[in-house]
C-alpha cells in the first residue's frame, strides 16, 4: 500500500498505523467501502478478495465484464491519510472463491 507514498521527493519509509478508522494490525481483515476484503498477513503481504471466509462473493451481481470499486483509507505515522481503491471485474462462472 505504501510503494507509491512519498515523503520530501523520495520513498515513504513509515509505518502504516490505520485502516479505515480503525488501528493497523498484521494479520487482520478488513472490509473495503463496497465489499470485497483486504487481508493483511503477519509478514506485511496485502490479498484482496471480493469474498468473505465462506465464498459469499460481495460482487456475484457483476455481469461479465462490469466493474465496481472498494475503497480503504489508510493513516501514516504522522496521521496523513490516503485512499486505496480497488476495481473489481466480474467474469462468467467465477465463484469468487475466498483468498485465492
């Protein structure tokens, strides 16, 4: 999340401390603005998934080829915020299967 931040004209090197309201912690899950969820692993990795632990799709009213958005605001040490939006495609038949 943080690769494209800046800080003075070069690479952001802080921390991330919040998401979407809420403290930053490894290992968690949360909820995008219009579904989908961002898993954060305990090595720092990011997963998003229009799905939820049991396979329920929150973009299985997609058709082929449409497209919505999710957002996550995020907080930097320091308390600057930024906003990830990730764009969801539908595809015929994909059951949207949980984190992978």
């Amino acid at each position: 999340m943080l690769a494209n931040d800046t800080f003075d004209g070069g690479a952001y090197t802080g921390q991330l401390i919040g998401i979407n309201g809420g403290d930053f912690v490894l290992g968690q899950m949360v909820m995008g603005s219009n579904g989908g969820y961002l898993f954060v692993s305990a090595e720092g990795q990011f997963d998003f998934s229009a799905s939820d632990f049991l396979g329920t799709s929150d973009f299985a009213y997609l058709n082929d080829g449409e497209t919505a958005q999710t957002t996550f605001e995020y907080t930097i040490e320091g308390g600057s915020t930024a906003l990830l939006t990730v764009d969801v495609l539908g595809i015929s038949g994909d059951t949207g299967g949980p984190f992978g």
